[in-house]
C-alpha cells in the first residue's frame, strides 16, 4: 500500500477549487466581507485510506449568497436543514443503470453547505500499476453528474459495472456568519448526513460482511487536544480488509494530523464540529461508522461538575511497555484517583496532574478487551472506557522469487512490534530482523514461508501481539494470482 496522503490533498483541493467556482461569481456580486479563495478553505471534505482517487465521486451545492446578511447563530427552535434522496435504493444488480436525485433545503431559507460523496472501494493483495482508464473500468458503479433545472438538486447517473461495494456520504450544515470585532467568521449551525454502504450484487452473495471489532462514539475536544483513533475489523470469510477515513468539516479547519490505515492521529486546532467516516471494505461488502468531532469554542464557560469528556486514545494495540494515557475532562484536581476497572478486578492506577482539563496515567501491559477507567474526586465519579486491541493488519504482499514462487510476505499493520508473533496454517514463521520497521503510524515485518507452505493454495494467516492478543485470522492465496 503506498501512501497518498499529499496526492490525495491536492486532488481535494482541486475539486473543491472546481465546485467552488460555479457559485463564486454569484458571493463576489454579493460582496462578502470575504473573498472567495478563503470562503474555500472552511469547507474541507478528505478522504484518507487506501483507495484510489480517480474512483471518487464528488458534487456540492451552498446556497452561500445569504451569508451577506449577518444573521445570528441557531437558536434551539431552529429547524434542521434537510436533504431528501431518491429513489431510497442502496442496492443495483451488475448493469442496472439508475437516476439518482439529492435534493438538499433549510425551512428558514438559512444559508448551508451541502452535497454527496461516492467512493468505489476494491481490494486486491497485488493490486500492481493499472491505467486510470483501467481503475474507472474496474469500479463497482459509474457515475455521470448530470445537468440540473434546480441547482439545490443533485442529479447523479449511476450505473452498476462490478460486484462490489461504494461507501456513500450525503450531508447538509446550516453556516452561520458573525462580525467579532470588525472580523467576519462563519460557524455551521445543525448539521445532518447519512452513510451507508451502496451494493453492486451478480446473483447471491451469501458471504459475511466484515465487521469493527470497535466503535467510537463522539467525541468534544478543546482546543490543543490531542486524540489518536485506531480501528480493528475481522472478516468471517477471512478477506483482506481495507480501512479509511472520510472526514468533512464545515465552517472551520477543526483538527490537523495524521491518517494512515486504521489509525488517526488529531490534534483540535479551531472551534467548531465535523464528521468522521471510518469505514473497512473487503471488495464486496463493508461496515462503516459515523461520528462527530466537536471542537468547543474557548469562550464556552467551563464544566462546575467533574466530567470526563474523551481519552487521548481510546483503543489501541498495547505492547510489552506500559501505555501512557491522557484523559481529558473538566474540573479535574491535583487530588483525583484513577482507578482501572477490568474483569479481573480493580486496580488504581498513578495520576499526574497536568491541568483541569487533563490528568495522565499509566496502563498496564496486560489488558484485553474493554475496560473501565473511573475518575473520582472524593465525591463525585467520572467513566470511560478504554478497549485493548490484537494486532490489526493493514495490507500484506506477497514477495517472489526468481521462480515466480511466493516466499516472503510483508506485512504493514498497526504495532506489530519486535515481539510479535506470526503463523501460517498454525506454524510459526521467521521474521527478519533486519527487514523490521517501527513508526508512530505504522510498523512493518517481512516473514519467509517455509518450503512446505509455497506449495500450498492459501494459507491462514495470523499475528499473537506481545501482549498475547491474537489477530483474526487472514486467508492468503499463493497459487493461481
């Protein structure tokens, strides 16, 4: 899998830059205390993962013009924007063709920021180098966007190519602008979307979708916070797996960081809320998960009541080192007990003060599963949970030898760490020491294949982490491909 991350920015940038004009020439008659190149900067939608960009579909509409009235934040009685889409259908039989229709209003005629992303997902051990005229053929679905008598009407042609599986992401936020000062600045009110996976089926399909063995739930930073989010799936049918992130901001940059695989790593850098999209494909079927990232504004008054609000990391591989932990909250003391709470049994945990809306802590090595973090202050009593992970496989290629025969496979994946463990059909195999790289992202270990496995039709694949956790199993094909 290579990394994308600056190839995939760049293409962003210029959609954004493309769908930004057809309503540009209509702000600038409006004169807007703004101008149009920074108007696109507070709407970012990115995609991070390991799918291909010439395979993504993507069409905006705002109605951005009102936003030269100054008009006030949304008050509690507002009504949320709306979007409708039809036909409702998330299912279309290899060569079916379908009109899509996504129409997107505010009832109060409130200015918003709309649209739908398409993402065709596949997956393949060896991909190797294909054409772009290759990838579009390859794809679960076409998609021509077509003219439009209502410009809040989306009209999208989709026709059904391959089996497989398209992740869709329809979303409407209300923009609200305000003058702080003599400084414009615009804020997204309600927000409302919807994603879900969009199937191109050849007769049955009775195969198991895969499945997140975590989820994550919203999460509200303040500014400066630091979170990392890492998923793991399985796969019943023992596919190979893909992860990426969608991730859509309205109104604000909100975080910055790093994405790769199944780990993000955030850092809250300007108020306001976004959308994540973490989804896992296996070429034919996936499971997604929606949440929401709130940034709080600084001027929001702080908590009076002890809360704990998210954990620098709420899931993760652990090693044979112990995991420090940032817990962020409000209303925290020098005086707070962190207690872990497991299946086990209650252990406390060490506490280091850092300020009133951050204490750290220490985890132990040898947790499994999800888990209980309480924070308390004498009276008063705050949870979390916390999920211990087994090594989560990334991607996997098959090296060959001069014979063509596979002999090594390289394997990217989130800690493998040097004190991991790999089999293949229950036997153990040799990892290569000197082939062995470590990074805060992603690790890597390459193992040779003993000469009774090559000969094999496929093989199961699995890792035994440091801590004892065992990855689900991988089935990897070595003839035939």
């Amino acid at each position: 899998m290579k990394l994308s991350l600056y190839n995939l920015t760049k293409f962003f940038c210029l959609v954004c830059f493309t769908l930004f004009a057809i309503f540009s020439n209509q702000i600038l008659a409006q004169t807007l205390p703004i101008s149009p190149s920074e108007l696109e900067t507070q709407f970012q939608t990115q995609l991070f993962g390991n799918l291909d960009v010439e395979t993504i579909k993507e069409t905006r509409f705002g109605n951005l013009d009102k936003l030269n009235n100054i008009n006030a934040l949304s008050s509690q009685d507002n009504q949320a924007p709306t979007f409708v889409i039809a036909p409702e259908v998330k299912t279309l039989k290899v060569g079916e063709q379908k009109l899509f229709n996504f129409a997107f209003s505010d009832a109060e005629n409130d200015p918003y920021f709309g649209g739908v992303v398409a993402l065709n997902t596949r997956v393949e051990l060896d991909p190797g180098h294909k054409t772009r005229k290759q990838r579009a053929q390859e794809a679960a679905i076409k998609i021509d966007v077509l003219p439009s008598k209502d410009s809040s009407i989306i009209v999208w042609n989709i026709t059904a190519q391959n089996p497989g599986v398209a992740i869709f992401f329809v979303s409407i936020a209300e923009i609200f602008s305000s003058n702080e000062g003599g400084v414009f600045k615009l804020s997204s009110g309600r927000i409302k979307y919807v994603a879900y996976a969009f199937r191109v089926i050849e007769g049955n399909d009775d195969t198991m979708p895969p499945v997140f063995l975590n989820k994550a739930k919203d999460l509200t930073l303040k500014l400066k916070e630091r979170v990392e989010l890492t998923f793991a799936a399985q796969s019943p049918e023992g596919r190979p797996l893909n992860y990426s992130f969608l991730y859509l901001a309205y109104a604000s940059r909100l975080v910055n960081g790093r994405f790769f695989g199944n780990n993000a790593q955030l850092k809250a850098i300007e108020p306001g809320q976004g959308v994540f999209i973490a989804f896992v494909v296996d070429g034919r079927k996936a499971d997604l998960q929606t949440f929401i990232v709130t940034v709080t504004d600084p001027k929001t008054p702080p908590e009076i009541q002890l809360k704990v609000r998210a954990l620098s990391t709420s899931a993760t591989v652990l090693t044979d080192k112990p995991k420090q932990l940032d817990i962020y909250g409000d209303n925290f003391a020098s005086n707070n007990q962190i207690t872990l709470k497991t299946a086990a049994g209650i252990q406390p945990l060490p506490v280091e003060f850092i300020s009133s809306t951050n204490l750290r802590t220490i985890l132990p090595t040898n947790l499994t599963g999800i888990n209980s973090l309480e924070v308390t202050d004498g009276t008063q009593t705050a949870n979390i949970e916390f999920q211990a992970l087994a090594p989560v496989i990334i991607d996997l290629k098959r090296i060959r030898n001069e014979s063509k025969t596979i002999y090594r496979l390289r394997l990217l994946g989130r800690d493998l760490g040097r004190g991991a463990k790999v089999f293949a059909n229950g036997k153990k195999l040799s990892i290569l020491k000197d082939r062995i790289f470590l990074s805060p992202l992603v690790d890597q270990i390459v193992v040779t294949l003993p000469l009774e496995l090559r000969s094999q039709p496929k093989i199961e694949f699995k890792i035994i982490g440091e801590t004892g956790l065992e990855s689900p199993t991988l089935v990897v094909p070595l003839l035939g491909n």
